[in-house]
C-alpha cells in the first residue's frame, strides 16, 4: 500500500496550483474531480486541492514533508524561497544535514529535508 495523495482546502486555488508548481514540481497531469482540481508530480503523487474561503487551520506541529538525497539543494532551496518572499518557520543546516519548514499560501506547514542530523544512529 502507498500514500498516493493529500487533500489541502485552499482559499485562492490558482494561488495554491501556482505555489505547488513552481517551488514542489506539481506539474504534471491535473485534472477536475468533481468540486476538486488535483495536481500531480512526476512521481505521480497528488495534491487534491479544494477551493474553501474560511479552511480550517491544522495544528501547529502538523506538517507534511519532501525528503532528497541532497543537502545542498535543501539549502539552496531554502535561500531560494526565502529570498522569493515565502515566510520560513524553522531552518536547521549542519554538516550531512538540512531542513527547513516553511508556510503554503494558506498556512500549511511543508517541511523540505536532506542527509541525517549528527548523532542519527
């Protein structure tokens, strides 16, 4: 069995496909389903987003997260956004290891991560 998609409520869906896009690679076939326009990486996974003006918010340690192989993309990555204007929550770099958190469009907590921390057995 294998987690193959996540349901977000969004406030603005163009704002929320755009975001996804352009900084998570959910450029692949999309679609409508019913009230629900999915987005899909190359891996295949999909955001089901939903249009809602008033979604409810999660609860602050709830998050949903990207894992690679490379911590200097994690970083770089981290910059990036940054710099774009996307708000950080917390950011942890050290040698063989990186992770930051960051906010979606509507406050959705996405964690980015790469290597082990130091002392991981």
């Amino acid at each position: 069995m294998n987690l193959n998609h996540l349901y977000l409520l969004v406030r603005d869906l163009e704002r929320s496909r755009s975001f996804y896009e352009r900084y998570f690679g959910f450029d692949g076939p999309s679609e409508w389903q019913a009230e629900t326009f999915v987005i899909r990486n190359v891996e295949g996974f999909s955001l089901a987003l939903t249009p809602d003006p008033s979604p409810p918010e999660w609860p602050r340690t709830l998050h949903f997260g990207f894992l690679t192989e490379d911590v200097e993309f994690v970083r770089d990555f981290h910059d990036r956004l940054a710099a774009e204007g996307i708000h950080i929550v917390e950011a942890i770099f050290e040698p063989g290891f990186s992770v930051f958190k960051c906010l979606d469009p509507d406050g959705y907590v996405i964690e980015v991560e790469a290597g082990a921390p130091a002392g991981a057995g």
